[in-house]
DNA sequence: AGTTCAACATACTACTCGGTATGTTGTCAA
DNA sequence: TTGACAACATACCGAGTAGTATGTTGAACT
C-alpha cells in the first residue's frame, strides 16, 4: 500500500502539471495566431485573452509579462523545428541528400505551423532592431543562439555537400541566409485554401525545395529522389 | 519685363513648393528610418518628430495621419524602384539577359534604399492582415496594385525567358514569390559595415543575383555577363 | 468540515500615443 | 506698414494598454 499512494500522487503530479501545461498550450495556440495575425507591437494582451473567451488575469497567471508569453511562443517554434528534422538529420546517406530531406521537412514546418513560425521570424527581427528590455534581452539572446544552431545544423550539411562536389556556392554565411528565406518564404505568400490536403502542400513544399537546390548549385541529377 | 515677373513668379513657385516637398522630403527620410528600425505600430509619431529635432506639429502640418506618413513612404519606396529599372526593362537582348539586370538593379535597390525598401515590405503585410482602417484600406490597396504591377514586369519577363528555353520552373506564381524573397532578402540579413564601398555592395548584389538565377532554372551559359 | 491553493476574473492605475485646437513666427504681396 | 498665410511649436484630450492588487471558486488534502 506504500507504493499506490506514492504512484497515485505522482499520476496526479503529472495529471495537476499536464492540466496547467494543457491551458498553457492553449494560451500559446492563442498568443502565436493573434502575434501571427497583427505582429508583436499591436497585439495586446486583451485581444490574446478576448480570443480565447478569457481576461488578462488568465495570461498573467502563466505569464510574467507580454515577452515572456512572446519568448515561449519563440522557443516553442524553434522546438517544433529541432523536432522536426531530428529523424532525418542524423539519416545515412549523402550530405546533399540529407539536406534535401531536412529542407522538405523544414518547410513543411513553415507551413503547418506557421503561426509559431511567423513569432519565430519576429522574434529575430526584434532581437536584430534591439526592441527588448535589457531582462528579456538575454533570454532572447538564448532563443538566438537557439536559432542559430539551427541555422548551424544546416549550414554544416550545405558545406559538406559542396565538399562532396554536389553544389556549388560562394559565401556559407550569405548562402545561408538566402537558403533559409527561400526555404521560410511560405510564411509571407502561402495561405491555406478551403479544402486543402497534404498533397497540395506537398506540391508547395516540392517547388519551394526544388527552387533552393538549384540556388545552391545542387548537381544535375545529384539526388533527385 | 511682362516675362520677367511672370518668370520669377514661377520660379519662386518652384522654389517655395520645392522648399515645402525639400521638408516634406526629410520628414520621409526620418519617417522610413524610423519605421525600419522599430516597425510601424511600435514607432509614434513623436518619435519621428524627436530624430528631427522637431514637434509633431511639423509632422502633422504635412500629413494628416501616421497612416497616411507610411503610405507615402511606401510610395516613395516603390517609385524609386520603378525608376531604378525603367533603362533597363525596354533594353535589348533575350529576356533572360533583361531579367538578370532588372534582378540586380533590383537588388542593389534593397541596399540602398534599404529603410524605404522595408516599409515597402511591411506595408504588404500590414495590408494583408488587413490591419488598416476602411479609409487607408484604398489608399493601401493603390498600392498594392502598384506593387503588383511591378512585380508582373518581372513576372512577365521569366515567363519570356522560360518560353525561349533560357528558365525552367513551374507556376509563375510560385516562383514570382521565390524570386522575390530571394532578391529581397539583403533587407533582412545586410548590415552596412563601416568603410564598405559600392565594390563590396556588388559582390553580395552578385551572390544574390546568382543564387536567384540558378533557382529560376537559368540554362547554364545563358548570358553570364 | 475546514484549510489551502491553483486558476482564474475583476477593478484599478499609471502611462503612452494619435489626433486636435490653438498659439507663434518668418515671409511676402499690396 | 500691414494683413495673410505657410510652417511650424505648444498644450491638451480621449482612447487604449501593460501591469498590479485583490476578489472568487472549485478541488484536493487533512
């Protein structure tokens, strides 16, 4: 009788902490589509809590300020990213053919979850124009460095590919950035049409990619599959 | 001396209503400065004012609201890239070599005119998401046909090089956006270092240029000068 | 049954910002 | 010299907003 009490407190630790998490993930959902829908500046944090049928007291409750509800929604993105390619980074195979399987995932990523993402983009951007108090600053400051390892894990791939012969560019660092603004350009032109399926997001994902191979001198025929 | 009077009549017409655009034309100058570095919702009016060393009194003088500062911002931005490309989109030569000069006037555009340039880019988005109040909504929308105009030059000219068999790409659609993005991207990632030349510009204007053409399927060999 | 506490809602404050109403000044025509 | 007007500056108002202080309630625990 020792053991059930002791496993029944924490089923309900976990049950207690995962109803807490669950309103959190709600708030999240919340914050990123109304961050998404009119950017960080002019959302409010009534408008996050009219979209949810609450009030401000709610949001406050999880969180301190309007950044740190921001920052959550940044690192929650970036964490569906990390998840994302963790399959597929790690594959066998040729560096140019990982990478072509990281780049599909990764936009795929921009679009189903593209509120978060948008934060994401935000996120930087305020970050790089210094539009933080200096306590935030270095929690964005972590949630960069975050992306940037990011950006690290595919500019090692590229690298090693044009090592291996099957692309060609100039500048890592500036390849980079055109890479992945080609790659998270679904986040400012997509916009999901009424009975879409996964194929014409698959058609979306497949130009997109196709589009930034050739940018990166990927090697006629070199991995087409 | 009928022609004398009549002629410093008009002179001192140009020269008062120049003297009120030279104004009109500083307060664009802080304004696009201002609206880059802390986008629109976040940038007031007065701050504005302050990087001029004035009050909103001068600033209202001219425009009758913020919405109405942006807008004008935003024209000037897109009329500055019309006249950057206008010698060059009648100009001889395949589509193909026209669309690689457009491209990096293009280009060199969003350097140069970076802080007009990213108004331009939120002045899309502001327009999208539809954060615009009924009457601005068809100012905004006027521009935005300008916009479109613009982009369907470039639009029509890689149709032209692809039917010539100098690109290969799908939907012009799509791959309008692609382009775009990636010839638009310096506006995120470029930073003016200090004793940068108009050489060093050129070379990121040429990485930029390059990595677009390849991802347009331009035909190996077709007008590389 | 009573206590505690998480998870909110309500009420309020201090402050910012867009916009307006009005005052001031230099300039130019008559 | 004097009115008129453009080009501002100054003073002010109302609306909205981030954050706080406090009230409320249902459920778990004892």
């Amino acid at each position: 009788m020792a053991a059930r009490p002791h496993l029944t407190e924490r089923e309900e630790e976990i049950r207690s902490v995962g109803a807490s998490d669950s309103s959190r993930a709600t708030i999240l959902d919340a914050a990123a589509a109304c961050f998404m829908a009119k950017g960080y500046a002019a959302s409010s944090i009534d408008d996050v809590a009219r979209s949810l049928g609450s009030t401000k007291g709610r949001i406050y409750h999880h969180y301190p300020s309007k950044g740190d509800l921001f920052a959550d929604v940044f690192r929650a993105g970036m964490e569906m990213n990390y998840a994302a390619i963790r399959p597929v980074r790690d594959a066998a195979g040729t560096a140019v053919a990982r990478w072509r399987r990281m780049a599909m995932v990764h936009t795929r990523q921009m679009i189903v979850t593209r509120p978060y993402q948008r934060v994401v983009w935000e996120g930087v951007e305020l970050y790089l124009r210094g539009a933080t108090t200096p306590e935030q600053r270095e929690e964005f400051a972590r949630l960069m460095q975050y992306r940037n390892d990011y950006g690290a894990i595919f500019r090692q791939v590229i690298v090693a590919a044009r090592e291996a012969g099957d692309m060609r560019f100039e500048d890592p660092r500036v390849t980079e950035q055109l890479m992945f603004v080609s790659l998270n350009s679904p986040l400012f032109w997509y916009t999901p049409r009424p009975g879409e399926n996964e194929r014409d997001i698959e058609v979306i994902v497949a130009q997109v990619v196709d589009f930034t191979a050739r940018g990166l001198g990927v090697r006629e025929g070199a991995c087409n599959g």
